[in-house]
C-alpha cells in the first residue's frame, strides 16, 4: 500500500511539475534601444551581427516578435536576415510604419497596410507567415490576422547572416524601444497559435530563428520581465490636474484630451481621487483652500433633472452634502467639495478638473497635407500640474512658449506654426495657426485651420474634440456639442481643371463610351386617341461615373448624400432630348432637379488637408444620380384598324445629345423602365413597360415602349350592342303583316337613320384613318342589314300591288274607315310573297351569324 502512495507521488511530480513550471511567472529577456535625441542615457548604435555556418534553409516559415515602440521616425526596422551568397541580398526583413507593414522576402517588398495602428508605448506582438504551398503571406497584429497577399517565390530561402538593433543605413533603421520573443519557425503557425503567443500563454522558441539562442547582443541595455506582465495594461490609471477653472473650461479640457470629469457615485470613489492628488509632487500656490473637483453632473437644461450625460441621474441622494443642493436655477454645476457634492454656479465658481486616463491617447495634427501619420502624431504629456504639451512620436512637438502655443521640428529647433489665441486658449480642437512654415504648399505667414485631436478611427471630431461616430458626420441632424458636425458638408469635391462643359471619359484607360444608366419611372398615363398623343407624367433619373470627381463623406444610406443645387450647377450632367413630344424638350437642371452621391466603393484614404476625419471616395468608382420629375406630352402612331379591339404600343423616344456615341452611350443593361400608376386607364389597360436601347445612329438613343390595350367594355355597349338592338328590331319588323307597308316601312327606316347617326357619331371620336376601322365595318354591315330590310319591305309591297300575269287589273275597294289600295292577286302571287318573307327571314340572321364569326376571327387573329 506504501508503495502504491509513493508511486502515485512520483507520478504527480512527473506529470505536473512541468505544468506547474509552465504557469508559473516566466521571465522573458527585453532589449531597450533608447532614442539618443529624447533620452539623456547614453546609448551605443552598434548592431549585433553573426554570421551563420552552415547556413539555414527554408521553405514555409512563421516569423514573429514583439515591440514596444519610443518614438517612430517613419519607416522603421530592426533585424535583417541576408545571404552572402547572394551580395547580402534582404531574405526575411521586416519594416514598419505607424499604419503600415512591409516584409521582405528573398528579395520581394510585400507592402501590407494595418486595420489599425501601432501604438507608442504601449506592447505590440507581430506575426508574419509565408506557405510555398498556397503561395500566400499573412500578417498578424495582437493575435488579429490582418492581410493576406499571394505570393509565389521561386526559391529556398536562405541565410547565413543575421544583423540586429541599429546600425549601418540602408541595412539597420532607427529603431528606439523595446524588443523581445523575436523566433522564427520553419513551418506555418496557426492562427490558435499565433493568437496564443500574442496572449503571453508561453514563450516557445523558434527552430529556425531563436530568440534565446540566436540573439544575444552585449552592447544593449537589457532586462526580464515576466511574460504575463506585458500582455496586462501597459499603464495604471493616471490624472491630469487643472486646478481653479471654471465648469466650461474643465468639460472641455477633459473631453478634448479623450478623457471625462470624475463622476462618482459612491462615497468611496469620492475618497479615491482625494488619493490620487496625494501622488502629486506639487501644486500650485493655492493658499489654505481646499480642492474641490468638477464633476459632470449639471442640471442647466432642465432645472431638479440633474444629468451627466443625456440620461438623468436618480441615485444622487447620498451623495449629497448636508442641505444641498440648494442653489435653485442659479446653481447648475456639481463639485467634490471635501467628501460629498455640492451645487454651485457654472460661471463664476472654480475648482480642479481631474482628467482620468486609463491608457496614453494618441493624438493626430489634422490638415497639414502629411501623408506620414508619424510626423502628426503626438502624445500629450503633464510635466506640471496646469501644464500640458504633445510631444510627437516623431521630430515634432506642440507646447506653449510665453502664453502662446507654438508647433516646432525638434530636431531643427523649426517653428512651423502658432496658434492663434482664443477664450479656450488650448490646442485641442479645430483651431486657427499662423503658419511659419509652407504647410501644404500654402506661403509663409499664412493662416490655416488645423484639428488637434485624439479621437479613434471612424470618428469625427468636432470643433471642442469631443468625439462623435463617423457615419453622424453631414446627416443632416446634430450630434455635436458645438453643432459642428453639420458644417462644410460638401460631398463633391472639384479639381481646379474641372469644367462642367467636358464630358467624363471613360474607367481606366479603354476607349470605351462613358455608359449612362437610364432610369424611366413612370407614374401616371393619360392616352387620348383622337389626337394620337400619350401624356406620362414620370421621374427620369441618370445614373454615371466621373472619373475627376472625388468625393468625401458619403454615407451608407445614398439620401443622405444629397448634392446642393449650387455643387450641382457646376457639374457635368448628360443633356438628353425627348424627341417625339410635341416641342423642344430636354433634360433640366433647376430648383425641380435633385441628385445624389452612392457609395459603391469604401474609400481609399483620408484627405490630409482637411483639418477634419475627411474619407475620400474615388469618382471613377461611385455614381452620381441626377432625378427630376416631368410631364410631357408624346407623340403616337396608332394603327385603328381593329378598333375597338385593338392594342397599341406608344414610345418616348430619348437621346443623348451632349456628345456622340463613341463617348456616352445608355447603359445597355442596367437602363430600366417601369411603370409605377394604376394600369387601368379610361380607355387602356398599361402592360408592361419595356425599354429598347438602338445605338445604330450617331448618337445613343433609348425607346420606353408603353403597351396598351384598348379595354373595350364602353364600345361594346355604347356601339355594338345598340347597333344589335336597332338591327333586331329592323328584323322584327319581317314579321309584321304585309298589308301594313307604312308601319313595317316607317320602323326600319327609323332604325336605318339611327343606325347612320351611331355611325357618325363614332366616326367623328376617332381620328380619321386612310383605312377602314373594325367598327366601321360592323357598323356598316348593320347599315346595310337594315338597309336590305327597307329594300325588301319596298319590293314585298311592290309584289302585292302588281297587276297580275294575265293583265287583269286590281279592284279598288273603299272601307268606311278611309281607302287604299289593296290587290286582289292571284295565289300564285300571295305565295311568291309569302316565299320572299320566309326566304328573307331565314337568310338575314344567317347573314349576320356568318359574318358575327368571320368579324371574331379576323379579330382574334390579329
């Protein structure tokens, strides 16, 4: 049983001891290169160089360190792995930028841009990865894969001398800061991996490249560090003191510096900035008063509604000193005055504004036209309580020199510029300098407006630098403070050789036309057929590309890129005739017009001249489009042949007419036409609208092809169902006695009139055509029904008053009522008659039933 014990003991040490050695705090060896200009250490700029015998060769490889960065002098590198072989060619270099990487290898510059920056003083880790197989590098910032290029190198990598720190140019740059874990491995890391080594899990060490065994420079200051160290926040907490400013002042210093006013809320957090000031060195002479710090708590828009934000506060009641707050409306701003709050006036009380800072901001000088984010970039620093300067990680510096604040070159003691003084006699902001120096090629002594700022990347800074989202910028409604946020939003930017009488020409450099999207919306339809002209009431829209444009801040939602009339009259719009109307139409730009700006590509950069977060949008990529609304009369050619059966096709005809074809021409597939009303008209049925594109002439033209069908409900029973009646009713009269010839006579002659005024009538609604209509033909042929009717009423009656075949002559008898003729004829003569009224009973509905149908056919098959 002993042994049992002892050997499960021994298991444990066997087993968890290498664990327990892995979790415990590993201390890991930091090179520090110091920057000789900023730092008072003296500090060698020799590099460690080792030759490698035999030389090492590889294939695929992870390459990967970590850095912390003093200063950053544009482009900056550290280690340089060459070959001999081939005259110290570069085989695995990396280089860096502020926003930026490069990795070198075997003589190939693969530039890399980063989603992000790097950050000064603070710890970054970097990976770089290269599969022969797929032929591809990857890079890596923090654990984050950041850019993946193709790449197919034709060779084996190989080196035999490895040169690190700072030494010869063009082999070594400046590097200043720290470094440490710099391996390399002869195989392609995973990502799991990768983000395990940024996370400070362990510290293996490469096979190709080792940190520990490869790299051990004596001439460099060093030091350990446990590796769980670095990947914790690089800083503690930290204050920037103001003392004795009004409330304003101290909103502003705090939000302008990326920082807030304490706001606690228990009495605790009152008791830790009272701590924080005892870490203070000194203090200005402030006599026997004691501190009282600004909170952001106020009630100035509405009075009892105390707020810090926008949202109000309801857990301020234990905070509060002993009978506050008791300044009514005169009393709308809160300090820490010795251990709880107090309300005080805005305007005429001071106190201390303590900035709390949990991390070093980066600020960016904006508007200088410096594409090198290096030589704008600064870190605010507080050598003294009240003081304030930004030192820039590169060789420029903003401080305030005898009251004024003035931007210098440290390394050539070169003022580029003053700032102007104002009530906020602070740089932080958009402010106005007097430039010493030609700062985007403006001349000496010239005024420019520049943004200092420390706002994060898709973000706007307004005027105060208090920070709004990117996408709030020009939308229309204001987010800012100081409603900054809605000034200067112009979306189109102009070159200086632009002139709007010169078409685009077209992507890239084809000889192709500049292709102009059609957009024919259509909303209302009037069609009046005995004129021949259809009346659309539409929005015509033009979508195009303008390579000389660039464009900036342009939203998601394309209605808010809404383009002023005054940038639209200087813009190049295509001018396009309507051909078949009834005038001389075109295409208008007025106060009816309204155009746009879509985003259809993300932008390519910031525009550096701006002293403001200006993304710059390329012409060529994204689209203009130009809407106004007309109503225009058009012509049409009906054919009335099968009236009123008949469908119709009526286009408006469009052309360009600012150049020829061979430079614009209409979209061939994206042009679109639609029809948006009801599609029953009075008279028509719309179908579907269609668009035809016809570039056989000298300029690009487009037909919107409207489809109608005549809806035939209201011929039917104003035409051709009383002309069935008139014509039944002229057939009854067949059956009528033969000896009443006035009364059979007198109806069919009425019907026959009536017959000819419905004719007429219809007739005089329709244009006059060269061609016989289907209802003229219907109408006819009732005519002529009705007409062969009187005609045969007129030969009954002339049958029965003939005299008979032998000559005998008829006898005239005379009735009491009053007299006519009546024939006294022979059998042989009645049933003749009788004949003739039976024949033309049977013969007229087949008449008519005859042509019914070959009408219908003929009908249907056209």
């Amino acid at each position: 049983m002993n042994v049992r014990w002892w050997d499960l003991f021994l298991l444990l040490v066997v087993v968890v001891a290498p664990l327990l050695d892995q979790s415990m705090a590993q201390d890991v060896r930091i090179l520090k290169y110091q920057d000789e200009s900023k730092s008072k250490a003296s500090s060698t700029t020799d590099s460690y160089r080792r030759s490698l015998s035999p030389p090492r060769v590889v294939n695929s490889f992870t390459f990967c360190f970590r850095m912390r960065l003093l200063v950053l002098y544009g482009r900056t590198g550290f280690i340089n792995l060459s070959s001999e072989k081939d005259g110290n060619r570069f085989v695995i270099r990396p280089e860096f930028w502020l926003d930026r990487v490069r990795i070198v290898i075997a003589g190939f510059w693969i530039m890399m841009p980063l989603k992000g920056q790097l950050s000064i003083l603070r710890w970054h880790h970097l990976c770089f990865t290269y599969d022969h197989e797929a032929k591809e590098v990857t890079s890596y910032l923090n654990g984050r894969p950041e850019m993946r290029i193709e790449m197919e190198i034709d060779t084996t990598i190989r080196i035999d001398l490895i040169w690190l720190g700072r030494g010869p140019q063009g082999l070594l740059l400046d590097f200043a800061g720290d470094l440490t874990q710099v391996n390399i491995w002869s195989r392609v890391m995973s990502v799991e991996e990768i983000q395990g080594l940024a996370a400070c899990n362990s510290d293996p060490q490469g096979d190709f490249l080792s940190w520990d065994r490869d790299l051990q420079p004596e001439n460099v200051t060093q030091y350990t560090m446990p590796l769980d160290q670095i990947c914790l926040a690089e800083n503690d907490p930290f204050y920037f003191w103001f003392p004795l400013i009004l409330f304003p002042t101290a909103q502003y210093i705090c939000e302008a510096l990326g920082s807030k006013l304490p706001h606690p809320t228990t009495p605790e957090e009152i008791a830790v900035i009272r701590a924080a000031t005892k870490k203070v060195n000194t203090w200005p002479d402030m006599g026997d008063r004691p501190l009282d710090f600004w909170t952001p708590i106020n009630d100035r828009e509405r009075e009892g509604v105390w707020r810090s934000t926008r949202d109000p506060l309801t857990e301020l009641s234990p905070l509060w000193s002993r009978g506050e707050p008791n300044g009514l409306h005169y009393e709308n701003c809160v300090y820490i005055s010795k251990n709880l709050l107090d309300d005080v006036d805005c305007s005429d009380t001071d106190a201390v504004a303590a900035c709390r800072f949990e991390y070093q901001h980066m600020f960016t000088l904006r508007g200088t036209c410096e594409t090198e984010k290096e030589t704008v970039s600064f870190l605010a620093k507080q050598e003294r309580v009240g003081e304030l300067l930004f030192d820039g990680i590169g060789k420029s510096k903003i401080f305030k020199d005898n009251g004024t604040w003035i931007w210098i070159d440290t390394t050539s003691n070169t003022t580029f510029g003053r700032l102007e003084y104002s009530e906020l006699n602070f740089p932080m902001g958009r402010r106005w300098w007097v430039l010493a120096e030609g700062v985007c090629s403006e001349d000496s002594e010239d005024r420019r407006q520049l943004l200092l700022t420390s706002c994060p990347e898709k973000h706007f800074s307004c005027d105060d630098a208090t920070c709004v989202p990117l996408e709030y910028r020009c939308d229309r409604k204001y987010d800012c403070r100081d409603r900054s946020d809605e000034n200067d939003c112009q979306f189109i930017v102009f070159p200086e050789d632009y002139t709007r009488d010169i078409s685009p020409k077209a992507r890239g450099i084809s000889q192709d036309s500049v292709l102009i999207t059609l957009d024919f919306r259509i909303e209302t339809v009037v069609v009046d057929t005995s004129s021949m002209k259809m009346t659309l009431s539409f929005v015509f829209s033009m979508i195009w590309s303008d390579e000389r444009l660039d464009y900036q801040n342009l939203k998601v939602n394309e209605s808010k890129n809404e383009v002023s009339l005054s940038t639209l009259r200087s813009l190049w719009t295509p001018l396009i005739r309507f051909m078949n109307t009834d005038g001389n139409h075109h295409t208008e730009v007025d106060e009816f017009t309204t155009a746009h700006v879509k985003r259809v590509c993300e932008h390519v950069g910031m525009n550096e001249s701006a002293p403001a977060e200006v993304e710059v949008y390329e012409g060529d990529c994204n689209t203009v489009t130009i809407n106004r609304r007309y109503n225009l009369n058009f012509m049409c050619n009906f054919n009335l042949l099968l009236y009123p059966f008949d469908a119709q096709f009526c286009s408006a005809h469009v052309r360009i007419i600012s150049a020829s074809k061979t430079f614009l021409k209409f979209h061939p597939e994206l042009s679109t036409a639609e029809y948006t009303g009801n599609p029953s008209l009075l008279e028509y049925e719309v179908g579907r609208v269609s668009l035809r594109q016809d570039d056989s002439g000298t300029f690009s033209e487009a037909y919107v092809k409207v489809p109608l069908t005549r809806l035939y409900g209201y011929a039917m029973v104003n035409i051709f169902l009383p002309s069935i009646l008139l014509l039944v009713i002229s057939y009854v009269t067949l059956f009528f006695s033969e000896e009443v010839f006035e009364t059979r006579m007198m109806a069919s002659l009425t019907n026959l009139l009536v017959m000819a005024t419905l004719f007429t009538q219809t007739s005089a609604s329709l244009p006059k055509t060269s061609y016989f209509k289907m209802v003229d033909v219907w109408l006819l042929m009732c005519i002529a029904l009705i007409f062969l009717i009187v005609i045969l009423h007129a030969l009954i009656d002339y049958l029965l008053r003939l005299q008979d075949i032998n000559g005998t002559t008829q006898v005239l008898k005379v009735s009491p009522v009053g007299h006519h003729n009546t024939a006294a004829p022979k059998a042989d003569q009645k049933l003749m008659v009788r004949r003739l009224v039976l024949a033309s009973r049977v013969t007229l509905p087949l008449i008519f039933f005859i042509f019914t149908v070959c009408y219908t056919l003929y009908i249907r098959q056209s």
